[in-house]
C-alpha cells in the first residue's frame, strides 16, 4: 500500500508540491503525470524520505528505482547480488556494457525479488525505444500482477494506458479519469498531445553552421539532423565521433563543438550559474545563485540546450533532447534547435519530434 494525506513537499526551502492526496492498493498501478518541474520526482523523494514534507504518507516496504537507474544497480546492492539475479539470463554481466533497458529490466527483477509490497519508480521509459520501452511497461506491470503496490512517474502515458489510477501532478495532485487527464493536460498546455507555445521567444543567438559526414553522407552547413535507431544501436557514439572524441569510419563533424549528454546533471556537474549568460538567466527566471542541480530534468536539459546554444558552437550534438520532458518543453527545444544557426545533430528516440525539427532523419543500426 501506498498512501499520502495532504502531503506537502519542500524542495530549496519552498512548498513545491502542496496537500496531496493518493494511495495505491496492493496489486494497483497508478501513474504520475505532469508538466516538467510539476513536482513528480519531488514527491517521489519524500517518499523515500530525501526531501522534507509535512503531512502523512506511508508506502509498505518501499523499493525505488529512480531517474538514475544506475543508483539502484551500482550503489545499493553489491555486484554479487547484481550478478545472482542477472546471470539467470547471462552469463558473464558488466553492468557498463548493459543498454539503458537492460539496466531498468535488471532493476526491476531486483525489486520483484526484494519482497517488496510497493515500488516507486521515476520516468523509467525516459530513454528507450519504442520497443524497449514496451518491454520495460511490461516487466513493470508484471510488480503489479504480482500484488505490488506500483507508483510510476513517467511522460509516456501511452506505455501505461491501462494503469488503475491516474494522477495528475502539477504543484499538487489530483485523481482524473484518464480523458479528464488528457483534455486537463491539453488544456493547460502540456500535452500530450496538443501543446502551447511559450509566451516568451527564446532568447538563441545566430551561429554558424558547419558542413557533417554521416556514414560517408555530405551534410550542408546549418542542417538539423535526426540519428533514429533502437536502443545500443551507436546513435551515441555517433555523437562521439563527431564530437571528434572517438574514431569511426564515415563520421566527420567540425569544431567549435557543443555536447549536451543525456543526463543534463552531468552536463552541469558541479557548476554554479555565475558564468551562465545573462539572456538564459532571464528568459529561465533563474538567478546566478540557483544550482543547476536543483533544477528538474527537464529544466536542466532546456537550460543546458540554451547556455550551450551561447558558446555558438558551429556543430551542437544533443543525446535525447526529449528523454523525460514533457510535450511543452519538448516543442521548446525543437524551436530552439531549429533556429540556432549552427549545424546541429540530435540523437532521438521520439519520431513526432524528428519528423518536426529535423531536416535529415538517418537510420543507425
Ligand atoms: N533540491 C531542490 N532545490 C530547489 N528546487 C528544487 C529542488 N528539487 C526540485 N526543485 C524544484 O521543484 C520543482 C519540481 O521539480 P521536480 O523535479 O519534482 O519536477 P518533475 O515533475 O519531476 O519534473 P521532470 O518531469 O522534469 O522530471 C521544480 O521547479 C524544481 O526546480
């Protein structure tokens, strides 16, 4: 069982989320859905007891499985008790050499085998393909078969179209029927469908573009290029190549070069907001005192886009730009993508967004 009682969150010293109400029965799965920064992952660490709150909650012998996936497998359990779950399967394991859904399959095995009563997890379809993401709703559904009491935070409502609750999460928490879900997230501009345009336009300097190989393919300076393909097809280390910093045959790209990684923490690591540029600041209503880590996913991704947009690389790479935001923000990266004037290349699992933003779509693997 899974509970909360006008729960209230605080994160950097505010009220983030206010008086929410839930619970999930035993052999339930409820969804968590909402714009970026709406509070999900908030809720989901004062659950485990990271973030303050007030009120009641109480989830029965909680398992989480977080944004960082790697966090379960690397940190809470030791490599032998990794190994004895996962070396049913395989038979030699390097968690490194695992794809992004090997990792949540892994992670999930280990929760059905923990005994616990209720699993939290946090955008586990964030980075997958189409087709591993069925797998991964699958296996979580599977917690739900087995009389657990599962809470998922996730964007890709679709994956999760016949949860038992849904809940809309966006400063507070409400329950809705799935269309009121729908036309309320519509109407407010998040999707998942139909999305708003920002009132403010982004604040993205000129650039110049340069000119890419792709697998032996010319690529006209400026081009917004889409890399397509399943989950360890190499789409990543595509970007690595043509960010210069691995060798492969067919691949050229030019400097200066901006990367922003899938994970936007990592892009940020311990940097402060003292160097950002003053037009990101603003148009981001952050101040140069805010850490950049206490930024949610999808604000970090947008905000690591815009600053790396202001060092006007000539070729910008992005890993994912969509992985884990919602409609909103995902049509805000697409703007600003497609107006900077450099060469950009994106590596993307959302086909909406590639069709919208790129100009060249190239299958890898
Ligand atoms: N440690 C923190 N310090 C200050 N503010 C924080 C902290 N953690 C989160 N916030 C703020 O709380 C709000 C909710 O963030 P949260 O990460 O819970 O959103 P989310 O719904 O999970 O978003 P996303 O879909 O992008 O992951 C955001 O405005 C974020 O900037």
């Amino acid at each position: 069982m899974i509970w909360a009682k006008c729960l209230t969150v605080y994160a950097g010293g505010r009220a983030v989320v206010e008086c929410a109400d839930f619970e999930v029965k035993p052999g339930e799965l409820a969804v968590f859905y909402g714009p970026t920064g709406g509070g999900k992952s908030s809720i989901v660490k004062a659950l485990a007891g990271i973030y303050k709150s007030d009120g009641e909650y109480r989830a029965e012998r909680p398992y989480f499985i977080f944004q960082d996936v790697d966090f379960n497998l690397v940190f809470a359990y030791t490599d032998e008790e990794v190994r004895s779950v996962a070396c049913r399967q395989t038979e030699r394991l390097e968690i490194s050499k695992l794809s992004m859904g090997q990792r949540q399959l892994l992670a999930l095995r280990l929760a059905l085998e923990s005994g616990a009563k209720s699993v939290i997890l946090d955008e586990p379809l964030a980075f997958l393909d189409p087709g591993t993401a069925i797998k991964v709703a699958s296996a979580v559904k599977e917690l739900r078969d087995a009389g657990i009491s599962v809470l998922v935070a996730e964007h890709r409502l679709e994956f999760f179209l016949d949860a038992d609750r849904f809940y809309l999460v966006d400063r507070g928490v409400q329950e809705l029927g799935f269309d009121d879900l729908l036309i309320t997230a519509s109407r407010r501009g998040y999707g998942p469908y139909f999305t708003r345009h920002w009132e403010r336009p982004f604040p993205i300097p000129k650039g110049r573009g340069c000119e890419v190989i792709i697998r032996w393919m010319k690529y006209p300076p400026g081009s917004k290029i889409a890399l397509m393909g399943p989950v360890g097809s190499g789409k990543t280390y595509t970007l690595y190549a043509l960010a210069g910093v691995v060798k492969m045959e067919g691949v050229r790209g030019c400097r200066p070069v901006g990367f922003v990684p899938q994970n936007p923490y990592l892009y940020f690591g311990d940097i402060d907001l003292s160097k950002a540029p003053r037009e990101v600041l603003q148009w981001a209503g952050l101040d140069r005192s805010a850490s950049p880590l206490r930024l949610s996913y999808g604000e970090a991704r947008l905000l690591a886009v815009l600053w790396e947009v202001w060092k006007r690389p000539r070729l910008l790479l992005i890993d994912e730009p969509t992985a884990g935001v919602d409609r909103r923000y995902a049509e805000a990266l697409g703007e600003v993508i497609a107006n900077y004037g450099g060469t950009v290349v994106f590596a993307t699992h959302d086909p909406i967004f590639a069709e919208r933003y790129a100009e060249y779509k190239i299958r890898i693997g």
